[in-house]
C-alpha cells in the first residue's frame, strides 16, 4: 500500500510499504477513505518530537471502511463506515473505566520509554512516534486499529467524511479545552493559536456559554475565520500588545479563562520569541512555551488555563508565582477522544455545527509532501489539510 | 506498615563518608605536606614533612578502599590503625620545641573524633559480615528484584492464573515452558536469543490461596534462584496489586553469560515490562503488539506476523488475527 512516511525534519513523502496484518484478536484492518494533517504533525514535521525513526508512518486523523476483523471483535463488521480516534484506549483498565483513555495503561507497547522521559507512560497513539507506542499511522491507504471493538465509531451515511472526520482528533480537543475551564455565565475566554484546535475550541466555548470568546493570532486569514466562522472578537499579537488589548476587551478584569492551542512550537515577536527560540537551539530547553506563558500572566485570577497545544519536554522561566499567588488551575492532557465521539456526532448531526469550515486544501495522497510544507509555512491560506488516499 | 527501604546499610555510607575524608586528607598531605605541617602546629622539619608525605600516601590506600568496597570491614579497620600511628606521630611532635602546641592538640583532638567514627563503621561492617558468615551466606552477588504492578481483575482469578505456572511464558518474554512435574514440584526451562536453552526443577514452597505463592530451585539448578509472589487486594475496587520478588545468583564463567540474558541487563526492568505484559493480559485479553517496537525497526506494517511476536517476547499462540484470548477479559 502507499503511505506518508517520515525521513527526517522537513522529509515526509509516501512510500510504498506492506499491507498491514492483523497482529492481535481486537484488532480491526480499515480501508482508509479520508485522512487529515494534524497541527500536531507539525511538530514531527519540524522535528521536535523525540523516539522518531525513518519510516514511520504517520497520521492520526482518519476515518475509512472495516476490511477486516480479529476475532475479539463483534461490535464491528466488514464494511462498517468508521471514524477512529487517535488515542488507542483497552476500554477496560481503570483509567478507561474513568473515561480517561488517553490514559490507557495498556495501549502502549513502548511504555518503558515514557516512564523515563515522563515518569509513566501516556497511551499509544496512532503514527506519533515511538515514544507512543510505535504504531504505524493513518496518511495511508490502510492501517491496523488495535482495541478496535472501543475505539472506532459507526458514522451515518448521511454525513459526509468531511463533517465527521475531525470526530478523530481536533474536534474533541477544541471541545475538552473548553469543557476543562468550566465555563459559567458571563464568562470570557481567551484562545492562544486559531489554527484548527484553536477553531473549534472558539466554537465549543460558544456552546458551553461563554459570553464572549477572544481569539489571539498573528496570520489575518486565521483571525478572519475565528470572527467570520467562531464569532470570536480578535487581537494579531504582531500589531498590540496582547496585555494591553485583553484588559481593554474585559474592562481590566482579564479573562476568566484561558485556552493554550499553541503548544511547544510557540512564536512571539521581538525578544521574548528570540529567547526561547535561542534556548531551544542550544538544547536549553526542549519546548517555547510563549504562548503559555503569556495565558498564565494575563488570566484573570482564580481563573483556568486549559491547555490542548502538545508539550513534549521541559520549558523553561515558567511562572510559578502567578499561579499560586492567584490561584490559578491548569488543566492538560491529551484528548480523551472515545468520551466525546458520541455526543459531539450529535451535535454534527442536528446540525448545530459542521466542522468542514476549517478545510481549507483538499488533496491525494501522493501530494502529502506539498501538504505539510503549504500547512507548516501557512501558505496559501492553509488552515487545514484533508487527503484521499 | 510496610517501609520500602532499598537504601545502604548506614555502616557502609558512613564507611563512604570515610572514604572521601581520607581521599581529602592524604591529597592534602601529599600535595602540600608543609602547609599541613603549619597547620597540625609541628616544626616545619624535612624529617617530619617527609613522614606526613608518608602518611598521606596511606589516606589515599583506605580512602580507595573505603569507596570501593564500602562494605568490607578491612579497610575501616586499617584507618583505625591510621590514627593510632597518627595520634603517636603527633604526640611525638609536641614533644619538639618549636611545635605550635596549642595545634597540636587541636589536631589530636580531631584525629581522635575521627578513630571514634573509623571504630564505630569497622565494628558495624565487621558485625555484618560475621553474621553473614554465620549464617551461611557468603559474600556472593546474588540478584535479588522487587517489583509489584496493580491489575484490574478480582484477587481469585488473578491468583489462579498465577497458581498455573504454565500460563507463565505467556508473558514471561525468556521463559519458554513451566511443566508440573508432580506435587509441589516444577520443571522450568528458558531459551535466550542464542538458543541456549537453561533447565531446572522447583518446589514449591508455599501456595497460600489468593494471598501468597513462593517457590524455590532444587539443587541441580545450573542457576539458583526463588521467587515469590503476593497477592493483595487493592484499596476501592482497584482490583489486585501483585507483589513479585525474585532473587538469583548467577554462575560465575560461561554458563554466566548465558544467563545474563535471562533476566536481561536490567533485571528490574525485564520483572517490570514481564509484568505489564501480565497486566494486560489479564485486563485486556491480550498482549497489545506494535510494528514499531521499542526503537528496533520503524512503523510500517510487517510481512511475517510472527516476527513480531519474537520480538516482542510474547507466545505465538497469542499473536494473529485468530488468537485466543487469554486472562479475564474472553
């Protein structure tokens, strides 16, 4: 079959590799038919995620048709049309039961190697390196989905991929950001990154009831989607002070929350981006947490900062004394998609949101080297990529 | 009350702690035996700085000795003789003129605090090791592993797959087979990536239902070694939390290094990934497998399904869209 594999920073291009295999009874074989990039795969892109290795292959956002099936699995059938979460979750360890199942304590083969860069290990995730269970990913034409009896969900015939297929990832995330801040009445929420996550965590905002959503970008053509798509009111951090703008929009009180879409790859212009880009550099520090710290200083206090951009090691002048002196709650982790899959189908299917407004480059397979370069340089527009094998 | 407690015996810290003292004074006195001189108060004499150039070439024996086997008595004892010479070098120098005689007693002084420490860690160490002695177990380097892992399934059905030493290759990446031979007795045999293959018998020693299984290595195991494993209920419904500890000593020479594998390079790691395999047998039904094991070959799809299975340790029997499934979750 044909498949996205990573060589190296900047080096992705589809290759031909075997057809996967069954390897254990509740796995189930799927035919890929839509395949999206992540922001997230930006990070393997640009080289910032560790335990990578040439050939992998990667993606963690598809939806296709069951081909096959292990014998542990009954809930599925061949030719069953399903969306698959990125996070591969048993469904019966005690995290599972929690709903917690990014958490799954057995879904990571490589689990040794997460204990010692993390203490314990996350679960597996499909395509995102080794350090997650070394699991080939989705940009392909067929992929192994293991615990597939929990994980993929049946999608009606009447939504199309489009409308479903960011059920896998972004959508939920957005959401879980969101949810995670506890919105009340009358409660503004502040966004870092208006990529896709940052998107639909505008939109999930909205839903849970936020009175006012505020989103923070430097590219006009993602601050255009926010307002035009999300409703949010804007600030292009390159233009104000971001500090200056967030007191003016909330009366000095600050947001009462904050949602962190960036993650480890954070910009920020002048000095304080120079900084971080030169620790990264020297191997100072692994990650450039601008963004998360410019959400903790300017959170209004007892507030929340929610973050949903992927951090991957150690972060450097993190300020501790903002939040204990006011009282602030960070809440993290990667999305427990399997909880959400369900309701938010609804939500897609009473038609109160349709998430293919973020598409914005369709293309095949073969042209995946094109789609990462056009996403990770924001050319053209690009907000999000969506490929047909 | 249970105290996780792997640390040194304090004998062997404080004969540690020595060891760095005498590393610091015997440089000292080499490099500097004049300054030294000045500061112990006796005569700036070519005689006597010649001896403390002695003496420091001493410091520096106990102070290796004292790092490197911190848990041998012999070379705490050898400081306790150190500072007696010490004491009588010093008591010798005051009677010179021209010694500084208050410092000279200060030094006196402390040398005399640091014999009292010296006697204190070469009587523990010595203490130790009769006992040892006494008991019959020699200086050896036996292996001895503790791990635990808690698994989701009730205390009964966690025991008696446990109790079926035959399920245990299962998820035990170098055993190959567990045979009951008779009553309380069991053959065990495991086979490295060279296809050495080891042999030997057990006899059970305790096998207390839901709560205690010990067995131990007859004698003509090539390898001696005992295992025992607890089994507790955890705290809320957490299910079953599953005590291992195993110890072994390996055979000097050949048969040695073909042992090593056995319980790999790290022993502690290989009971810890056997036991997460154990877990999620139990828990999930199956030993989930990824194309992209540890860092070994990249993730990409495989042509031989069993190829994996070799690597990942787990029994073919287990891998394959067919496989049964085992532990709880069928």
């Amino acid at each position: 079959m044909k498949a996205a594999c990573w060589h190296g920073r900047q080096d992705i291009h589809v290759e031909h590799v075997e057809d996967p295999r069954i390897l254990n009874p509740r796995d189930a074989i799927i035919r890929i038919t839509s395949t999206a990039i992540c922001g997230s795969d930006l990070h393997l892109y640009n080289g910032f995620i560790p335990s990578m290795k040439k050939g992998d292959i990667i993606g963690h956002e598809f939806m296709g048709e069951v081909v096959e099936t292990g014998t542990g699995v009954s809930t599925l059938r061949k030719g069953d049309r399903v969306v698959v979460p990125f996070p591969i979750a048993c469904g019966h360890c005690e995290p599972c039961s929690r709903e917690l199942y990014s958490l799954c304590e057995n879904s990571n083969p490589n689990a040794s190697m997460g204990e010692a860069l993390w203490g314990y290990a996350p679960c597996g995730i499909f395509g995102y390196s080794h350090l997650m269970g070394g699991y080939p990913g989705g940009q392909a034409e067929y992929a192994r989905v293991p615990f597939a009896d929990v994980g993929p969900l049946k999608v009606p015939e009447e939504l199309t991929d489009e409308q479903v297929l960011f059920l896998s990832d972004i959508f939920p995330t957005g959401f879980m950001a969101a949810e995670a801040c506890g919105i009340r009445k009358g409660d503004v929420v502040a966004v870092w990154g208006c990529g896709p996550v940052g998107q639909f965590a505008i939109k999930s905002a909205y839903m849970l009831g936020a009175a006012k959503v505020i989103a923070i970008d430097r590219f006009p053509y993602r601050l255009r989607v926010a307002a035009e798509q999300g409703g949010a009111e804007t600030i292009n951090y390159e233009d104000v002070s971001v500090s200056d703008a967030l007191r003016e929009m909330t009366a000095g009180r600050g947001p009462d929350h904050c949602i962190d879409a960036v993650g480890l790859e954070g910009h920020a212009p002048g000095l304080k981006g120079a900084y971080d880009k030169a620790k990264t550099m020297m191997m100072l520090e692994t990650d450039r947490p601008v963004a998360l710290r410019e959400a903790i200083m300017n959170c209004r206090s007892g507030g929340t900062i929610s973050v949903a951009g992927v951090y991957g090691g150690f972060i450097d002048k993190f300020p501790m004394g903002a939040i204990v002196n006011r009282a602030l709650t960070i809440k993290s982790g990667q999305t427990h998609v399997h909880r959400y899959m369900r309701p938010l189908l609804e939500r897609i299917r009473s038609g109160e949101i349709d998430p293919s407004f973020v598409i914005t480059h369709r293309l095949s397979l073969d042209q995946v080297s094109e789609g990462y370069s056009t996403f990770s340089g924001k050319e053209d527009e690009c907000l999000k990529v969506v490929m047909t094998p | 009350m249970h105290t996780y407690a792997q640390a040194r015996p304090s004998h062997e810290r404080l004969a540690a702690g020595l060891g760095w003292f005498s590393l610091a004074l015997g440089t000292a006195e080499i490099a500097a035996p004049r300054t030294m001189a000045r500061l112990f108060g006796i005569p700036d004499d070519p005689r006597l700085v010649s001896v403390l150039r002695g003496f420091g070439a001493r410091e520096i024996a106990s102070g290796l000795g004292l790092l490197t086997q911190p848990e041998q008595p012999g070379w705490a004892w050898s400081r306790v003789g150190g500072d007696a010479i010490d004491l009588a070098f010093l008591g010798a120098a005051a009677n010179e003129d021209s010694a500084n005689h208050q410092r000279v007693a200060m030094a006196a002084a402390v040398v005399a605090g640091v014999a009292a420490l010296d006697l204190i860690c070469a009587r523990g160490l010595q203490d130790h090791q009769d006992s040892r002695r006494a008991l019959g177990i020699e200086p050896s380097h036996d292996v001895s592993v503790e791990r635990a892992v808690t698994v989701g399934r009730p205390i009964a059905e966690v025991f008696a797959f446990w109790k079926g030493y035959e399920n245990l290759p299962r998820f035990m990446q170098h055993l190959t087979s567990v045979e009951t031979l008779a009553e309380g007795r069991t053959r065990w045999t495991a086979t490295g990536p060279a296809g050495v293959s080891v042999s030997w018998d057990a006899e059970t020693l305790v096998e207390r239902e839901n709560e205690w299984i010990a067995w131990r290595s007859l004698e003509n195991a090539d390898v001696d070694n005992s295992g025992s494993v607890r089994f507790q209920e955890a705290p809320g419904g957490r299910g079953t939390e599953v005590h291992v500890h195993l110890t072994y000593s390996p055979p000097a020479g050949q048969l040695g290094r073909g042992i090593a594998w056995l319980f790999g390079q790290e022993p502690g790691q290989q009971i810890k990934d056997d036991l997460r395999r154990f877990k999620q047998l139990m828990e999930t039904g199956e030993i989930p497998l990824s194309e992209g094991l540890g860092l070994q070959r990249a993730a990409q799809p495989v042509r031989d399904v069993a190829d994996v299975a070799a690597m990942a340790g787990v029994s073919p029997e287990l891998v394959g869209a067919g496989a049964r499934l085992e532990g709880g979750r069928a």
